[in-house]
C-alpha cells in the first residue's frame, strides 16, 4: 500500500473529487441564488399582481356604483319622460277644452249679435214706416189746415 492513498483512492483522486464536491456545491450555490432572486422577482409580481388585484377591485366596486347611479338615472330619466308625456297631454286636453270653450262664445256672440242686427233692422223698419204714417198724417194735417184756409178765404164777411 502507498502512503498516500486511502482506501484505494489517490490524493489526486480525493482532489478531483472534492474539486466535483465544490463544483456542484458552488453551482448549488449559484442555482440557489438564482432561485432566490427568481423568488423575490416572482414576489414583486405577486405584490403587483395583488395591488393590481385590489386596484381592479376598486374599479369593479366603483364600476358597480356607477352602474347603480346609470339605473337611478336612467329611472329618473324614465319618469320625467312620462311626467313630461303626462303635461303634454294634459295641456293639449285643456287646449281642446280651451279651444271648445271660445268657439261655444264665438257662436253665441255670433248669435247674439246677428239677433241684435235683426233687431236693429226691425226697429229701423217700423222707424221708418212711423215716419212714413207721421209724414202722410202731418202732409194730412196740413192740406186739411189748408182747405179751412180755402174755406176761410170762401167765406165772405
């Protein structure tokens, strides 16, 4: 046996060996901060995955809230176009009712003058014919005043 061999293995194989061992156990190292590093980037995108996951909630509630104001509005919306709708056709039945109403006084203004012309007319009529029976009496009066002055003058004093 050699003195410098032990159990069958070289001091140069022991080397080799140990220079493997410190290999593999560098590259553990290195492969180990790899992952670490790998592991930290993984928790920053997990840590901005999550924000973005609160952010995206955020939205979706205020999404909903605004979907929920956009219902109410729509709703007042709704009901002012019927209010609306209701207004006109209240103002066009009172328009009618408005419009009826003049044409019934129209017509009895109409009447009521046409009736006061008809009136008027008699009245002008019978003032005429009493002028006419007061000109034929007068004109009557007068030849009979006449014949007594003939008849006065025929008369010898």
């Amino acid at each position: 046996m050699d003195n410098k061999t032990f159990r069958n293995y070289t001091p140069e194989q022991v080397d080799q060996f140990l220079d493997q061992v410190i290999k593999q156990v560098e590259r553990m190292i290195e492969d180990n901060k790899a992952k670490n590093r790998e592991i930290a980037l993984k928790d920053k995108k997990i840590e901005e995955l999550s924000k973005l996951v609160a952010s995206t909630s955020r939205m979706q509630e205020k999404l909903a809230q605004y979907e929920r104001m956009e219902g109410t509005l729509n709703r007042a919306i709704m009901m002012a176009q019927k209010t609306s709708d209701q207004i006109k056709s209240n103002a066009h039945r009172e328009s009618e009712i408005i419009l009826n109403d003049a044409k019934m006084n129209a017509s009895r203004i109409v009447n009521e003058s046409l009736l006061k012309a008809e009136r008027t007319e008699m009245e002008a009529e019978m003032l005429k014919r009493n002028v006419t029976i007061f000109k034929r009496k007068l004109r009557g009066l007068i030849e009979a005043q006449l014949e007594m002055v003939d008849d006065i003058e025929k008369v010898e004093f």
